[in-house]
C-alpha cells in the first residue's frame, strides 16, 4: 500500500470527507481492519483565504509547498491537494518536490468522459470558476467544454461557499440558490454538473435535481485509493 500525502484545511469539513471517504475506499477493496496509509498536512484557512483574496498566489503556493515538502520528509508516495482552488498553484507547490502530485482535474474528467459528457457546467470559488488553470485544462486535455454561470450567480456560488459551507453551515435557501443557478446551467446546454468545490457536496447531493453531478471530492478521494491499492 503507497502512502497519501494530503494537503488539507481547506476547508476542514471538505478534509473531513477525504479522510472518511479515503479510509472506507481502502477498507471496502482489503477488507477486515484495513484503512489507508495516509499522512495529512492541515493548514491555517484563514492564512490561505486572505492570501486568495489579496491576490499573492505566490505567498500562498509557498505555504502549500512548505506542506508538500513535509510530507515527502515524512514519507508520502505521491500528493493530493484536498481543494479544487489551491489547483491554480500546483506547479509553485511541487517546486523541489520529487513526489506525484495525482490533480484534481484528471479524475473527474475521466468520469465525465466515461459518462458520455462533453459540454459541463462548473460550479466552484469565483477564482475557480472563472481562471483558467481549471477550465484550460478540461479543455485541453480532455476536450471538454466548460460553461460557468454568469457573474451574478458566480459571486452567489462563491459568496456560500466562504460565508456558509467552510464554516459548515447549510441553509436551505442556499441549496435553492445553487438549484436555480444549474437550472439556468441547463438551459444553456450543460449536460451535467461539475460540483467543483470540495465543500459544495455539502450542500446539495444528487437527489436534489436530475441533472447529473459529478462530485469532486467524492472522485479525487477514489482516484487516491487506487493509486495508493495500485502496483504502478
């Protein structure tokens, strides 16, 4: 069994579900008692959060790459970044780092293609949603066509996802707002729906709507147990 090195805590309650989700993978697939063989790296939020919003990618992929090499001195297989928007400084992080990083894209990617979908709506932070490290590499790696909601719904994506979910709050007025906003994702012919927040599963889950989801959290936690069950 390899070792999961996770940059977590950010948010906590989205580091939570990897952690469970990571262990209950390892333990359907071996059986018995077994769990992972994992090492988590949990950072400060509020540091990373008011790094995002000021703008210093830099400083902020420092932090994650201090994270990144404490776990490769601990002994980590191979990297996962438990937030889908801390992707945007991917490179900075694995700077001196001979570690894999195993990206949060590719899973979920793979799952839309496997499912028949290329034309996505993405749901995620104001930085995910509109920067193209995410939607570039969706599109140019696996052809994919990415729509993201308009400014107005994109500022009441990321507004909820700040000021409710990181905080682990779920209102139910939220989740109609988000229902509203896929519906209007729908309408501009998405065939499903990247929830590209690892805190948004939080709030709304497959029986809310029809339109099919694809959680990232849920996929990128998968993709970390078979890498770390796999002989490669």
């Amino acid at each position: 069994m390899k070792t999961i090195g996770i940059i977590g805590g950010m948010s906590w309650e989205s580091s939570a579900l990897y952690y469970k989700a990571i262990n209950q993978g390892v333990s359907e697939s071996l059986g018995g008692l077994h769990s992972a063989s994992l090492i988590l790296y949990s950072v400060d939020f509020a540091q990373i959060e008011t790094l995002q919003h000021a703008g210093d990618w830099d400083a902020a992929g420092r932090l994650l790459n201090q994270a990144a090499k404490s776990l490769q001195a601990a002994g980590a297989d191979f990297l996962v970044i438990a937030t889908n928007t801390m992707h945007k400084v991917a490179d900075r992080v694995l700077d001196g780092i001979e570690l894999p990083l195993l990206h949060i894209v590719d899973p979920t990617a793979e799952a839309l293609l496997q499912a028949g979908h290329k034309r996505v709506g993405l749901l995620g932070t104001g930085f995910t949603m509109s920067d193209e490290f995410y939607k570039g590499r969706m599109q140019q790696k696996f052809g994919l066509d990415i729509l993201v909601p308009d400014e107005s719904d994109q500022a009441q994506v990321h507004r909820i996802i700040y000021e409710e979910l990181c905080l682990g709050k779920i209102d139910a007025a939220s989740r109609e707002l988000y229902l509203q906003v896929i519906d209007r994702l729908r309408a501009r012919g998405a065939e499903a729906v990247i929830l590209g927040c690892t805190e948004i599963t939080l709030l709304i889950d497959q029986p809310h709507t029809t339109m099919p989801f694809f959680d990232t959290t849920a996929l990128h936690a998968a993709a970390a147990v078979a890498r770390c069950l796999s002989d490669d």
